[in-house]
C-alpha cells in the first residue's frame, strides 16, 4: 500500500507555542552539537532554551520565530528580525537570520528550503539590503546550505561559552535585492 504524502504547515509562532519551540529548540540543539560538556550543556540549555525564554522572544517585536509542522508534529523552527551580530554591517538596511533548524530525522526534505524562503521574503518585505547570519565554523553542512542561497563568509566571532568551551562562529552575508 503507498504511504501518505506527509502534511507539512509552515506558520508564525504563537504566545502558546513557547513550550513547544523551547523543546524543539533544545532537540535540534543537542543533535546539532555534541561537543559540549553534557553538565554545561545543561546550564546552557536551562538558561537560554527554557519556555520563559522563547515567551520573551515571542513577545519582541523586531522578531519573528516561525514554526514547521509535519502531520501535526513540530518539525522545524527559524527566526529572524533585527540584526544582532557582532559585526558591523555593510549595509545601512540588514536583517539576521538569527535561527534555523529542522529535526534531523526530517532532514532533506525541502524544510529548510521553505522557510529560507520566508527568510528572504521578510528581508524583502523589510527592504534589507543584506541578510547576515551565525554559523559555527565547523558546522560545514549548514555552511553548504547557506552557500546554495548564495550567502558568503563575511567574519568571524566567539559565541558565548557553553561550559569551557568558546565556539568559534561564522558571519555569512547575503544581498538582498531592491
Ligand atoms: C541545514 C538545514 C537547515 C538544511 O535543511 P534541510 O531541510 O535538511 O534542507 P532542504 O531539504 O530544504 O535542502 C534545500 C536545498 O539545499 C540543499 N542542501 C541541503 N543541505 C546541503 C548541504 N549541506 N550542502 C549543500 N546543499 C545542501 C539540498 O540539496 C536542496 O537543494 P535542491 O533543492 O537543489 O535539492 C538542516 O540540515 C538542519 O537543520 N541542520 C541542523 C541544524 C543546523 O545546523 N542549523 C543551522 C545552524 S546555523
């Protein structure tokens, strides 16, 4: 018998998604990164992924987290808005790309890809000129993924420490289009 093509809804997050996004946000976190001191980890985790802190994200203005669902299930979340990195930037008018992660058990399936795509429909909403991001410098398959879109290297900086451990981050940079 055939399987069910899977249901995918790409949405705005909402006030009442903030346990759902702290939950997806520490999986896809965990299965991103595994170099990290498991105690330190958990610091980390409890401090910047907990459900009071994405209701503070949900409630900032000059953000937006956006949430993938497949057959009901979170798959997938993102989030952009003001430009926050610690570069100073090229252009007068930028957005950042401040998140973007899929289950790894959905990898591939064109997610990522879809909601790039409101990425970049919200850098031309806002009419950026450039659209920056963080990745880690040894995270070489997002480095691929953001190359295809034609984001390019552009600096570098250290993440705040997870433990005793200082990543060291990529700044990626994308024009945008008038
Ligand atoms: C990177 C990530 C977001 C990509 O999402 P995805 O849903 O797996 O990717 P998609 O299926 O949408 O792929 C879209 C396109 O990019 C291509 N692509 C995907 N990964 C790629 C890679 N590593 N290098 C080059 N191209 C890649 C796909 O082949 C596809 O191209 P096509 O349309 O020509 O077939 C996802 O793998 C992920 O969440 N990784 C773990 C978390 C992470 O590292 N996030 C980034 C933190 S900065």
């Amino acid at each position: 018998m055939p399987t069910r093509p899977s249901l995918l809804h790409i949405r705005r997050a909402l006030p009442a998604d903030a346990h759902t996004l702290a939950q997806l946000a520490r999986q896809t976190f965990c299965e991103t990164f595994s170099h990290y001191d498991p105690a330190a980890l958990e610091a980390f985790l409890r401090e910047h992924y907990s459900p009071e802190n994405f209701s503070a994200q949900l409630a900032d203005t000059s953000c937006e987290l956006w949430i993938a669902q497949s057959n009901g299930q979170p798959v997938a979340y993102a989030k952009w808005g003001a430009y926050k990195l610690p570069l100073a930037p090229s252009y007068e008018r930028v957005v950042e790309l401040h998140r973007l992660y899929v289950l790894r058990s959905h990898h591939g399936r064109k997610i990522g890809h879809l909601l790039m795509e409101k990425a970049l429909r919200y850098a031309a909403d806002n009419r950026a000129q450039a659209i920056y991001l963080g990745v880690w410098s040894l995270n070489r398959k997002a480095q691929g993924f953001y190359g295809r879109y034609g984001f390019v290297k552009v600096g570098e900086y250290d993440y705040p420490p997870v433990g005793e451990v200082v990543d060291r981050e990529w700044i990626m940079m994308r024009e945008c289009g008038e």
